[in-house]
C-alpha cells in the first residue's frame, strides 16, 4: 500500500473552495506538496493512535503494516487495552505473535475452548476482564492455568452457553488465585459444592457479584457465607432448595438484588426475601411459573418501598422508584445514561448489573418462546430490549440485538415472525437502533445487530423500512467482512430482503450481488464456511428469479460460483440453494442467454444429477427443478441424458410417491422436459418411467397431475411407450384426468395422450406374442379405445359454446369465429411447443377416419395457432412448410366431419392467413 494518497484538486489558476475558518494542527500538517498528494505519515502521532482506535483489530493490523513508524505505533500498549477473539481461531503462534503487544491487556473476549487453550501464551499479567463464550469445551485444567496466570482478574465471565466440562474443582482454583475477584458470571455448571463456594467466600472479600446461570445443582448453604455479594443470580438454575436459600441468602446483609427468574422458586420464598433481607432493594422474577399463579404475592405489606420485577407487573414503573425526576417511564434508561455530572457509583453498579441480567434473562426466555408471554412482550418486553440496545455495556447492547433477533421469531422451522412483536419494534424505533449498531466498527455488535435485521426482515414492512433506512446498502457492505460471523448474517438478511420484488432492484445497486458471489469464493466449503455459503446462495436465488437480477449474477460470476457449490459442496442446506439457485437462472429462457450458459459450465449438469440421487427431499426437489427448466434448451437436454440424468429421475420419480407435491411436480416436470426428444423418450420408457408417471397423474395435487400428464403426452408419441402407458394402467389414469381435474391443462395434455395413443400406430406394436394372447390384447385395447375416444369427444364438447358454434356455422365472418375462439382457448396451452413431427400428427389425425380425432387435432392445432399465443409463429411456420393449408381446407368442408372439427379446421385456417411466421424456419 502507497502511503501517500493522491487526492483530486483544481490545476492551474483556480483555487480550491475551502471553508472560511482558520486551519487545525492536523490540517495543516494535511497540505498538498507541489504534486498534489498528501503524505499521511506527517500525522502527529496522537492523532494516528486515535485513528488506530476506530479500526477493528484486523485493519488496524492492516494499517500498521504500512510503514515503520505506523508499525511502532500500531503496538502501543493503549491500542491493545481490550482484545475481542470472538471472530478468530487463535492458535499458540498466533496468539505468541501477539504477546508483545498485549503487555498490558485488561479486557478479553474469547470464543471457544481451543482459543482458551492458546491464551496463556499472550501473557497479559495485567488481564482484569475475561469473558468466554461456547465453552462446551473448556475444561477444569484449562481454566485452572488460565486464572493462576492472571492473578488480578476481577471479573470472569462464561456463557450464556453450558460450561458443561466445568466443575466445582476449577471454581475452587478461581477463588484461591484471584483474590480481587469483583464478578463471577457462570453458566450451565452441573454441581457447585459448598468448598468452591467457601473457596470464594475465604479468598475473595470484594466479590460482589455472582451468577451461577442455569445450574444444575447449588450449595444454597454455602452461598450464605458469601457476606461481601450485592447481587446474585441463579436465573434458570434447577433443583434449588428454597427453604434452604430462604434461610441462608438471608444473612446476606449486602444483598441489594436477587436474580431468579426462570426458576420454580414459591411466594412463600419471596415474601422472607423481602421482609427479613433488609439492604435488597430489587427481586427479579421473570417467567416464575409459581408467581404467575399468585400475582398478590408483591401485595403484601412487607413488599414496601421494594421492587419487583416479573412478566404481569411493568418493570418501567417499578424502576421509576428510583428515578423520581424522570417523566417518562420508559426514559429511566436513557436519563440514567445522560447524567454525566453528579454521578452516583452504588446507583450506576445497580443499573449495570441491572442491565445485564435482564439482557440475559430476555434473551433466555426468547430462547425457550414459552406460551402465554405474548401480552409481555407487547407491552414491555420489546421497549425493555430496545433500552438495553443502548446501553454502554457491549455484551448487554449485543444480547438485546440477540434477544430482538429471537423473541420474533415464533416457528423456527419455517422462520415465521410474529407480526405484532415485528411492529412493537418498529414502533419503538427498533430499525434506527438496529441500523446504527450495524454501522459499528466493532464486529461483535455488527453481528448481533444484524442478525435481528435479517429475522425481523422476514416481516414485509419491517423489510421496507429497512430498505428505506440505508438497510441493503449496510448489508451490503458489512457482507464483505472478512469476519466470518459477520458477512454470514449479513448475507442473511440479503437473503430475506431478497423475497421482496420491491427490494431485488435495490440490492443489485448496492453491489449486493457481487458480495455474495464473492463471499462464495472467499470462504471455504466445510467447517465454518457453510453458514456463509447457504445463506449467500440462498439470496442469490432468490434474486436470480429477477430477470434483470439474473444477468447481473451471471455477469459477475455467479453461475461459476453456483456450480462449484453444487459439484463440491457436501453440505446439504447448501446443496439446496445453489441448485435452486441455478434453477432460477435457468428459467428465463425467453429473456437472457443463461439456460444456455449454465448449461455450458463445466460439470454443472453432472452435478445437478448428481444431486438428484442426494437422500435430502429439498436438495432432490431444487435439483429437479433445476434440470426442468435447463432442459428447454436442446443443448442441454442431450447433455442432461448424457450424463445420466434420464436413469436419475426414473429413479427419483419411482421413489417420491410419498414425497411432498413439489417433489412430485419437478420429477415429473424434468422428465416431460427431457421427453420432447424423441431419444430421451425412448430412454425413459425403456428405463421403466412411464409408470411412476401414471402414479403421478392420480395425484390429488393439481401441478402434480398436469406435469405428469405433459410427461405422460409426450412419451405416448412413441407407439412403444404408448402401448406400455395402456399395460401399466394408464389409460384409466389418463381418462380421469381428461374428466375430473380442474386444471384445463392436465385436461387438454390427458386428451392429446389418449389421441395420440389410439390414432392407429400402436397397434403393430399390440400384435406380439402367441394368437390367443395377441386376440387378448386386441379386444383389451378395443375397449380401451372407446373409452379414450368417448372421453376425448366429451373433453373437446365442453369447449364447444352451442350459441358461437351455431352462428360460426352459419357464417364465414372474422365475428362468430373469434366468438369460439374465445370459448375454446385454453392460455396456458400457448406456452407448449410442439415439434413439427408433432404438428405433423396432429394434421395426420384430420384425415383419420375417427371424427373424434379429427375434432381433437383440429383443437389442439387451435390452441397452438391462436394470435398471442407464445409460440404460435413457430407453429405456424411449421403448418404452412408442411402443406397443411390444404388438408385443413379439407377437413372444414367435409360432409362427414363433425360440426366442431370444421369450425375449429376454419379458425386455425385463419390464424395461418393472419398470423406472423418466424424469420426462420
């Protein structure tokens, strides 16, 4: 990196427009030289060290590597006064890499029990603070070295996660080796004897504060030594004994709050805690079933002048005991903060403890989303964690974000949200705060906050006020950090945005598209990448269903990135996105190149096979889509069987009986796209297709039915699979289908396969075997036959309007024709597209001696000619290079033909006069 900066300025004569005051120190030393740059390093050391300080820990590193004395000064000691590892794997080298600089560190967060394992390399001897999360894994031994190395430890904090591996050994080893222990902040330890809680009583006369958090068992007895506590928490900790606690806790004569929320604690309990504890000035009783049941518990007159804080009483008031000058209830928060004179330091240790332990609490009981908290939330529970947004404790401002990002969500496994708690956010001006904490330069807000932008999101007009606030284009930004947790929920919540129409546009502007295709390349398949890759294919998805937005993600790369996490990605949530994402792009074949050019990415085909044989549903059914809509293209549909993917969808199609309806739908889909080649169509009867596909069609799921009913016409072409369609049944199938779906489609596509199947040709494929079983045979499809034609005949009858029927009969004009145009037109039959040995056919038919077929070929060719209709000009085209002018004239004039066959034989006439051909045939 260059260390001058070369900054734009006005040449020759003309002046730059410069503010009219005078210059500051630092200006000065900023003045362009002669070529008009600006050396940086003139900075004055004090004022590079405080930018130093609004830089994360890895651009700050970044910034010092630019020269010497940058260097010197990126070690100073008071840059590394905290260290947040929370985002990093820290190894022994690393972290001996770093001991120089950390002399003198007093705050450390931490992540993980291998990042604890290499912290007694940094040699912090000055260490005060250490806080630890996702600590399943730490150990007695660990812990024990790590509190023996740093002696003047005052506060510990681990959790909110189960320290599952701690035992009452290691808080033993805290209480003998730090004696200045203040605060002791534990959560999930399976049993705290009475010698770790003496160990701390004996060896720690300032420890103020502990929190033993969802513990399994306590020595209630103990903690009564513990003379010097002035808070105490055992929030969600299980199996206390409250007479023993009501009896000890009570010698507690500093005691000024009580943390038991989550617990089954009885009024019995409170009631002794408030009359015979003297000093508490604060219980707090969030979500205590028991309490609940008796709300006169705080009614008694030994409660007075004492507060209580539970789910049915209004915490804002209650606080307001202490704050008589504020006016607003739900500003105690916030005028406590603003009082920067006249400080009070008990008052300010009581709202900080305050602070964390309900940002703690609410988190916990979003987490568990009990029944009967709505009213709670609405009420108080969405102001109390917008509060806590702002407060001047980090791991509290971090929690409430974490909190906002759960209680909304009511159904994990469908990420619903709850739109009222969504609108208590937003009403209490939830999205600036949220919004403000993700402009943070510290990652771990940065997190947090934009977790709950990403759940909240899911809510449409939470997304639109998001948007409105510079929302996508913070996502954007922040889904290009190189921290990992970071960029993982910013994608998140480009993922939900993404959902909006209204908000697709918007994204792509911001350079959205090019950080998720970038996030693709830049973080690793397996381990912790995977949370990235979903969530960055998922929105990528979701905007490639946008035309214009899908040009744009191939444009920057997309369909490479896609199809590499689609061929090496072993990560099923993954899997599913990018083949749903490729399916998307595929499906504009009409508007852009990219059917055509996924298709043409090496192994991209391979591997959506591939996936088709995945034992995941979801990931079967998005790469089932995927090759549905790859398949329109001819290119693509030949490599799609090339590499295997007729076998792989027989195969899917067999076994998804069971399977969800959109499964059902995209392998029967695949398969009719596969089957327009008369080869794939040979390929898929031979592999045993055609009676997973009846099977299909008896679906009671509309899109179901009608996919394998286009499946089911275009292998009928093939007077093998025609005959096999009769052999496994799937005449009746069909039949049903042509009278009782209410999908005009699967109608029309069922007549088309029965037409096709008894216009004649099957029947040398009929003749085979011994005399007796081929007369067998004859008198089974000559049933089979009239029931076809009969169904047939009543299918096209229904698109037969008596009154236009009657006066188009009487007349030639453009009027009564268009009248039964109207009537007979089916607008979703304007997207099929036939092949001219089809159209072939179906001119074939009105010679045939039926004047059933005759009136369904004449039908079908309606449809498939009608002005508007989508690729009309191709049939068009078709119709008049076969000739067929003439055999339609024939057929509109024939005595013997049937009064709908003329009528629609002379609308299809007309639409060959007046519709426009393709340039090319």
């Amino acid at each position: 990196m260059s260390r001058r900066v070369r900054r734009k300025c006005v040449k020759g004569a003309q002046k730059l427009d410069l503010p009219n005051q005078p210059e500051t120190e630092d200006a000065d030393y900023l003045k362009l030289n002669g070529d008009g740059l600006v050396d940086w390093t003139r900075l004055p050391n004090d004022t590079v060290i405080q930018l130093f300080t609004y830089l994360n820990y890895r651009d700050r590193a970044n910034l010092a590597s630019t020269c010497k004395g940058w260097r010197s000064l990126g070690s100073s000691s008071c840059l590394w006064k905290t260290l947040d590892l929370r985002a990093h794997k820290c190894d022994w080298s690393i972290m001996s890499s770093m001991a120089a600089r950390c002399i003198n560190l007093e705050k450390l967060k931490f992540r993980g029990a291998d990042n604890a394992d290499s912290l007694i390399s940094l040699k912090a001897k000055n260490l005060r603070e250490i806080s630890g999360d996702y600590c399943r894994k730490l150990n007695d031994s660990i812990l024990a070295v790590i509190v023996a190395r740093h002696k003047l430890l005052e506060v510990l904090q681990l959790g909110p996660d189960f320290c599952e591996r701690i035992t009452s050994d290691a808080i033993v080893a805290i209480g003998f080796c730090c004696p200045k222990l203040k605060k002791l902040r534990l959560s999930g330890i399976r049993e705290i004897n009475k010698d770790a809680i003496n160990a701390l009583a004996t060896h720690c006369p300032d420890l103020s504060e502990i929190g033993f958090i969802d513990c399994l068992n306590i020595d209630e007895t103990a903690l009564g030594n513990v003379v010097s506590l002035r808070f105490l928490s055992v929030a969600g900790s299980t199996n206390v004994k409250w007479g023993l606690a009501a009896e000890f806790w009570t010698k507690l004569i500093n005691l000024q709050g009580i943390d038991i929320s989550r617990t089954d604690v009885l009024p019995a309990v409170v009631m002794r805690f408030f009359s015979s504890i003297k000093g508490l000035k604060i219980l707090c009783a969030l979500n205590c079933p028991s309490l609940e049941e008796d709300t006169t518990v705080y009614t008694k007159s030994s409660c007075y002048g004492k507060m209580m804080l539970s789910s049915f009483r209004d915490t804002f008031k209650e606080l307001s005991l202490m704050f008589p000058d504020t006016k607003n209830d739900r500003d105690i928060f916030s005028d406590w903060r603003a009082k920067s004179e006249k400080r009070d330091a008990d008052l300010d240790e009581f709202m900080t403890w305050l602070e964390w332990i309900l940002s703690h609490s609410l988190f916990r009981i979003a987490e568990s989303n009990p029944h009967g908290l709505d009213q709670f939330w609405l009420s108080q529970g969405a102001d109390l964690l917008l509060n806590l947004l702002q407060s001047n404790q980090e791991d509290v401002q971090e929690r409430a974000a974490t909190g906002l990002a759960t209680f909304v969500v009511v159904d994990d496994e469908n990420t619903n949200v709850d739109v009222g708690r969504a609108e208590a956010v937003m009403k209490g001006g939830g999205i600036q705060l949220l919004l403000g904490l993700a402009r943070s330069w510290k990652e771990g807000l940065q997190t947090e906050s934009t977790k709950a932008i990403a759940n909240l999101s899911v809510n449409p007009a939470f997304a639109k006020s998001v948007a409105a606030g510079g929302g996508i284009e913070i996502l954007a930004n922040l889904a290009r950090s190189l921290n990992r947790m970071v960029a993982e929920e910013a994608a998140g919540g480009l993922w939900n945005l993404s959902v909006g129409e209204e908000h697709k546009g918007a994204i792509a502007e911001a350079g959205g598209i090019k950080a998720l295709v970038d996030l693709i390349f830049k973080w690793p398949r397996g381990g912790g990448g995977d949370g990235v890759l979903e969530r960055a294919a998922g929105a990528l998805a979701n905007l490639a269903a946008d035309d214009k937005c899908s040009i744009e993600v191939a444009n920057v790369g997309g369909i490479n990135a896609l199809v590499t996490l689609a061929r090496k990605c072993k990560h099923e949530g993954v899997q599913e996105q990018a083949a749903r994402a490729l399916a998307n792009l595929a499906a504009h074949g009409d508007s852009n190149t990219n059917n055509a050019a996924v298709g043409l990415e090496v192994g991209a085909l391979e591997a959506l096979v591939l996936l088709i044989r995945s034992s995941n549903d979801g990931v079967r059914q998005e790469a089932a889509g995927a090759l549905w809509n790859l398949s329109f293209d001819d290119r693509n549909r030949e490599g799609i069987a090339l590499a295997g993917g007729v076998e792989a969808l027989v195969a899917l199609a067999q076994s998804c009986s069971e399977a969800s309806p959109s499964l059902q739908e995209r392998a029967a889909g695949a398969l009719w796209g596969l089957s327009v080649s008369e080869a794939n169509s040979i390929a898929i009867g031979r592999e045993g297709g055609v009676s997973p596909l009846i099977t299909l069609a008896k679906s009671q799921t509309e899109d179901v039915h009608e996919t394998a009913a286009g499946a089911l016409w275009n292998l009928a072409f093939n007077p093998g699979n025609a005959l096999r369609i009769v052999e496994d049944g799937g005449v009746l199938a069909l039949i049903h289908l042509c009278s009782s779906s209410q999908s005009k489609m699967a109608r029309f596509m069922s007549a088309l396969a029965l037409a096709y199947m008894f216009d004649g040709r099957m029947d040398e494929n009929a003749v085979a075997g011994s005399s007796t079983e081929g007369a067998s045979k004859s008198v089974g499809l000559e049933r089979a036959r009239r029931m076809a034609l009969q169904h047939i005949e009543t299918f096209v009858l229904t698109f037969a309007d008596p009154q236009a029927f009657s006066a188009a009969a009487l007349s030639s004009a453009p009027a009564p024709l268009a009248q039964v145009t109207e009537s007979a037109r089916i607008l979703e039959a304007g997207h099929l597209r036939c092949s001219g040995a089809e159209i072939g056919r179906f001119v074939s038919m009105l010679r045939n001696q039926s004047p059933v077929l005759k009136a369904c070929a004449a039908f079908a060719l309606l449809q498939f000619t009608v002005p508007g209709g989508r690729h009309a000009p191709h049939h068009v085209n078709l119709l008049q290079a076969s000739g067929a002018s003439r055999v339609l004239r024939a057929a509109a004039a024939a005595a013997s033909a049937p009064l709908e066959a003329k009528i629609f034989a002379k609308i299809v006439l007309r639409n060959l006069e007046h519709q426009p051909v393709e340039s090319s045939a």
